[in-house]
C-alpha cells in the first residue's frame, strides 16, 4: 500500500511569456512628456524590441504572445510593419476622446490566454493605468506571475502599490542610453524655449508680434504642444513698452522651434553603417538635386536600402539611420503632409566620413 505524500509536488516554472502592450499610451507618453520628439513611435518600437530581448535574456522567459494595441489610424507613419516584423500581432482598437478602448481589449485577450493557454505562467502588461489593477489581481489569483513595465510618471501608484515594486520594470531602463539622452536633450531645449517667453512676456518684449511669431503661435496650436499657453504669443498684442525696431530679431529667434543641427560629430567604423550612409550620399545625389534641396524621404529610402542590406532585417536597417544620426552625419526632420507627416533625411557634408564617401556634393543651399 502507497503512502499518500502530505503535498502535492509544485508544477514546474513556466517559460513562456504573454506580452500584451498599450501601444498607444506608450506612444502618447513619449509624444507629450518629452514635448513631441521626432517619430515618438521609433522610441516606442524601440522599448518594445528592447523587452522581448530583456525578458529571453534575462529571465530566460520566450515570448510566445506578444500584442499591441492601438487605434493605428491615428498613428503617423504607421507602426504596424515593424511591430509584425519583430513578432508582434497588432490590435486595431477604434478610439474615443473620452477613453482609451485598447484597455478593455487587452483585458480581455489576457483572460483569453489565461484559460486557452495553460502552459504560459508569465503575463507582461506594459501599460500602468489604474484600470488594469482588477485583470492583474485576477491573474495573480491564477497562480501566475504578473509584471508591469512603463515609465513611473504614467504608473498609478495603486497599482504599484497592488503589484510590489519587485515586479515593475522601468520602461526607462529598457531604452537604450544614446536613445533616451536624446529625448532628455529635446525635453530641456523645449522647456527652455518656454522659459526665454515667459521672461520676454514679463519684461515687456512681446509688444509686437512679428508674422514668424503669429505662425509659431499657429503651429504650436495646430500641433497640441504641451507648452503652457501663457508661454505663447498673445494674438492680440499689448501697446509695446520699447521701440519696435528694438527687439523682433531676438524674440523671432525664440518664437521659432530651437535650429535643427546635427548631432556632435563620431568617426563612423562599422561596415553597415558606412554602407547605409554610402548609399543614402548616392539617393541624395540621384533624387535630393530634384527637390533643389541635399534631402530625401525617410520612408522610400528604407525600403530602397532593403536591396542594399538584405541580411538585416527591417528594425537593423531603421537602427542604422538612428545611428548616423547619433554619429552627426545626418539629422532627420518632420514635415507637413497629408494625409500625415512625413520625415526626411538632411545630409551633413561637414562630416568628414560623408566627405569621403560623397561622390559629388550636393551642397547644402
């Protein structure tokens, strides 16, 4: 006869992982903390890339789910492509201005995965709102492990307080460094621009408004920024405390967005990057001359460098253009368009590895 063990023997740890992303809090975190970078949603592709590594390397855990959700419609430049080349299934999730309906499709996709997938114990949510304490406390109840990532000023503290701090992972942490000083260096430059008009204001200097001060006002209006609106020009002007003449110069400076300049300069040593940047000297010099301007689409240029570059997948062949940028031979700048923006790429023919590869400057006007 068999003598009955007292416990039953614990089940082995799980390791496979669900992963399930607010794509669009993610995105609009980044876009209005850091006072709207250029392309937010490549900083975004980036923390989602930088995760499922952290989660296989560093807790040997295997992503075998991994959504996004977003209303993607009202997403520029459309995400969808890279996430679905890194493995991601997007969900498309109509929107409303007065909640983000992402929410109760995740909750509802994780439940689905806690009953149809037994043998995944890890379930990652990367999202911080209050909302998802009730799906996570029943998770947890399940017996799974239950993580949270997401940068702190957008994480409830209840939910914090509910999850422990052990099991929160800085979304910060997760970026590369060269990437988030980036986003730290146009935060402080926007705050600074808003500081120099306030200051103008109180000193009197914003008596006449120039026409670059109306546009900028215009801009900043049409674009949602987040500078306060006491920073921004009044429409209406006060009678000027000083002769006009005396002061537009300096105030139009402040008015207009910070000059775009390229990043300080680094020799460029890796053969991929020198190919990339080879390659993208041949586009300006072949496409940039039609436009009268050394500059030529972001989007067309990628897909173009996939016949250069066919080894690398598509979010390598993006890093490397993220990384010419870092080195100062290129920078990358929004334009307007319809039916939504678009980024384009200036060359600088002060690096001196463009000049020595550039077959034939196109110089800059």
């Amino acid at each position: 006869m068999l003598t009955p063990t007292p416990f039953a023997a614990a089940p082995p740890a799980s390791p496979y992982a669900a992963v399930f992303i607010d794509f669009e809090n993610v995105y609009y975190f980044l876009k209005n903390h850091y006072l709207d970078p250029q392309d937010p949603h490549d900083y975004a592709l980036d923390l989602v890339r930088a995760l499922r590594d952290s989660l296989k390397r560093e807790q040997g855990l295997d992503s075998l789910v991994l959504n996004a959700y977003a209303d993607f419609d009202k997403i520029p430049t459309g995400p969808q492509g890279p996430l679905y080349l890194m493995g991601v299934s997007t969900r498309n999730v109509l929107g409303t201005d007065h909640k983000n309906a992402a929410d109760m499709q995740l909750c509802i996709d994780a439940l689905e995965v806690l009953y149809t997938r037994p043998a995944i114990g890890t379930f990652v949510l990367v999202a911080g709102d209050r909302d998802y304490i009730p799906v996570l406390q029943h998770l947890r109840r399940q017996a799974r492990q239950v993580k949270v990532v997401g940068f702190r000023e957008s994480v409830s503290g209840d939910l914090l307080q509910m999850l422990g701090q052990e099991h929160f992972i800085d979304a910060r942490q997760l970026l590369p460094a060269e990437r988030l000083q980036a986003l730290e260096d146009h935060r402080t430059a926007r705050l600074r621009l808003g500081q120099d008009l306030r200051r103008l204001r109180e000193q009197g200097m914003v008596g006449v408004q120039s026409a670059a001060a109306r546009q900028a006002a215009q801009d900043a209006a049409a674009s949602g920024s987040d500078l306060p609106a006491e920073d921004l020009p009044s429409p209406v002007a006060p009678a000027p405390r000083a002769t006009p003449a005396a002061r537009p110069n300096l105030l139009d400076q402040l008015l207009q967005e910070p000059p775009a300049t390229f990043a300080p300069i680094r020799r460029i040593t890796r053969d991929d990057e020198r190919r990339c940047l080879e390659f993208l000297l041949e586009q300006v010099q072949k496409f940039g001359g039609q436009q009268g301007v050394p500059e030529i689409w972001a989007s067309p240029f990628l897909r173009r460098l996939t016949d250069v570059l066919p080894e690398l997948p598509d979010w390598e062949r993006r890093q490397l253009l993220s990384q010419l940028r870092d080195a100062g031979a290129v920078r990358l700048e929004k334009r307007e368009g319809e039916p939504h923006p678009f980024s384009v790429i200036l060359v600088n023919y002060q690096h001196p590895d463009v000049r020595e590869l550039n077959p034939g400057p196109l110089e800059e006007k």
